[in-house]
C-alpha cells in the first residue's frame, strides 16, 4: 500500500533516478551487539519475499516505472538468500523500475554464509559491489561479539569476491569492541585493503539499546575501551588509510578514489531514496516514512508506516545536518541564498553565530564556499552537528 499522495510522488521520483533500498531480514544467529531488524526464523522467508514482489510491483507502477541509479541489498543477512531467490529478487526489482540508468548495485554479505559459486552468481545477475560484515580480524573478538564467521572466513570472501569479479569489495571495520587494542585494529585494517578492500566503513560500537553484551558490560564481566583509547583509534585510522590509499569521504566510510559508496552518499547529499523491507526508511520530495521493525506485522501489511512531511527549517537543516558528515562539506554560500528564498535567514544566522568559535577552535574550516569539518571537527561531529538538530 502506497503511503502518500501518489501523484505527488510521481513528481518526485521522475525529477531524478531513485536510489533503492530493499531490506532482507535474515540472520543465522544474532550477534551479542545487535539491535536491528533481524530473525533467525527462515519459515517467514517465503512470506517476506512475497511482500517484497508486491512492493517493487506496487511502487514501479505507481511512480511509472522510475528509474533507480544505486540499488542496495541490506539486512540483516542477504547472502542467506539462495541464489535462485536472489535471482528472483533482481529480476523483480528490474521488472518493475527502470534500470537503464543503474551506476551501482550493492549486497551486504555475511562471511559465514557463502561461498565462490554464490558470489559468482550475484556478479552474473548484476551486483557489481559487495559490502562484508567483517568487524574485526582476531578470533576471540569475533567471538565476543557473537559473529558466526571467524577472520579466516572473511579473508577467504574477499579472496572468493575478487575470484568472482567484484572490483569494488568493502568491508566493516567496528571500533571499540572489549579487549580491542589500538594496534590490532591498524593492523585488521591493513589486512583488510591488502585483502582487495577498496572501501571501508568504520563504526563505533553501539551499544544504546539492550543486548547480550551491554548485559555483560554492565554485569562487570567486559570492559569497553576507554573514550581516549577509542578517539586514538579513530584518530590512528584517520592517519593510516590514507597512507593505504583510502582517504576519508564522509565521518566514518574510506574508500579509493572513484570507489565510495554511491548509495550510501545519497542520504547524505539527501537525494530521493526508496526503502522496502521491514524497517526500511525512505525519503521522496519532503516525505519521510519507515516501514514497520515487526517483520511478520510488516509482512502482512498489518502495520502501516507514519508519515512525516518535513517543513521549510527542517529541510533546510538537513543540507548541514547531514552533508557535514562529508569530508567535502556544504556549500555555505548556496545554503544562505536557499535560506534567503524560503525566508529563514534568522535560522542561518543562529547557526553560524554558533559555528563561528568552533570554526576558531579548529574543528571545521571554509575554503571559499564550502564550509567542512576538519579531521579534528570529524572526531566530535556529534556534537557538531548537534546544532542543525530541529
Ligand atoms: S549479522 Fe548484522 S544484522 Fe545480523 S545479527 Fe549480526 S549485526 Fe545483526
């Protein structure tokens, strides 16, 4: 079911191609840090994969069949499915939007879960990226967080990837993690790029939400790395993957030049993006909705998503909010002049009146229009970008 007035999404989606999203939400077992959309239970596979035809069907027809320039498998665990549903999968999702114009498909895969012939088969149905949920290259931190592969398995799916035809492999890095030391995560990264990754994403540890390995934290059983450890860290990274060839493009992705993530840099250039799948966000024109988190409520349709319109200053505050995040940053003088046209000067005002100390402090810098955090800026973004928060 179509969430918003469709003529108005018509408009939308035919201004420029969509990126698409679609949202598979399988794993073997949970990993001990986990808070996303996921289930181990694969009878509901079925079910899913038919909502997810009806989806694509729905949505191609209502906005005429639109063409999308970035297609994304996420999850959860893609690669848990076979490769004749992965085939399905594609060819859906071809029928019903306009590939014409396709600069980049991505999957998310699970070491622990394919091999040679799977990534040979994704590679011939299209899938030229491929993004491993690596996070680590030692044993017993893999094993602290529950993941079901081990570094060897990693090592051998980028090796399979490159065997398979994938030239843009990129791989999670996760900082932070109990027991983690500052040399061993250089090191999984240079393992890593030597592996074949051109691209890598490097996250904090979350641990907000409930989960087994909070429980043991808080339980005094592990101890997180200290904020100094992890800011060196973060700080060490930031001085090596540039010496391996991979400088920053955005607060936590590296990549090789021309390599980045052309999916992942349209939320950040807040480009149009269609989400399908339980827990899929999208954003078309001024619309925002997520799709239900409750897998079987959203396999049935039984839950339908809220929709958010987002007015003039929350708009306009999500150009810093989230282009900030990009080593290239914003350009300042463009966003004033937009500001000037939808009569929200005051708001540009307050803000540089706050970014102007900070700009002193070091943390970001203007080169000629363009305002953007510096390496330093980068290490504190949140609270950076705090300030464009509505
Ligand atoms: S593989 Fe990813 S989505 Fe699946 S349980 Fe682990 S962290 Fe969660």
């Amino acid at each position: 079911m179509i969430p918003i007035s469709t003529s108005r999404a018509r408009d939308a989606a035919a201004r420029e191609p969509l990126g698409l999203y679609l949202h598979v939400p399988f794993c073997r077992d949970r990993c001990t840090y986990c808070s996303f959309v996921t289930t181990r239970d694969e009878s509901l596979k079925g079910a899913v994969l038919a909502r997810l035809r009806r989806d694509l069907a729905q949505w191609g027809e209502a906005l005429g069949r639109p063409a999308i320039d970035t297609l994304y498998l996420g999850g959860g665990t893609p690669s848990l499915l076979t490769a004749p549903e992965l085939e399905d999968l594609t060819a859906w999702t071809r029928e019903a939007f306009d590939t014409s114009r396709l600069e980049e498909a991505t999957l998310e895969a699970n070491p622990g879960t394919l091999d040679l012939a799977w990534l040979e088969a994704a590679r011939a149905l299209g899938w030229d990226r491929v993004s491993f949920g690596v996070q680590a290259l030692d044993d017993e931190l893999l094993a602290r967080l529950g993941r079901i592969h081990a570094s060897a398995e990693a090592l051998d799916a980028l090796a399979w990837a490159r065997r398979a035809g994938f030239a843009r492999i990129s791989a999670d890095l996760m900082v932070g993690i109990p027991g983690q030391r500052l040399e061993r995560v250089l090191q999984d990264a240079r393992t890593l790029v030597e592996a074949g990754a051109t691209h890598l994403s490097v996250y904090l540890l979350d641990l907000d939400k409930a989960c087994p390995l909070r429980a043991q934290i808080d339980a005094g059983r592990l101890a997180l790395p200290s904020e100094d450890e992890v800011a060196d860290a973060f700080e060490a990274l930031q001085e090596e993957l540039p010496r391996l060839g991979l400088p920053p493009y955005e607060i936590s992705n590296y990549a090789q030049p021309g390599q980045e993530s052309r999916h992942n840099s349209r939320y950040w250039e807040r480009r149009p993006y269609l989400g399908l799948g339980p827990s899929a966000a999208s954003q078309l024109g001024d619309w925002r909705w997520t799709e239900s988190g409750v897998i079987t409520a959203w396999a049935e349709d039984r839950d339908r998503p809220e929709v958010q319109e987002l007015d003039a200053a929350e708009a306009l505050s999500e150009i810093p909010l989230l282009g900030l995040r990009m080593h290239r940053g914003v350009d300042w003088e463009a966003l004033r002049r937009r500001g000037e046209a939808l009569n929200l000067t005051p708001l540009v005002d307050a803000w540089e009146a706050q970014l102007d100390p900070l700009t002193r402090r070091g943390l970001l810098v203007r080169e000629g229009s363009m305002l953007r955090l510096t390496s330093h800026g980068m290490l504190m973004s949140n609270g950076i970008l705090g300030i464009f928060v509505q």
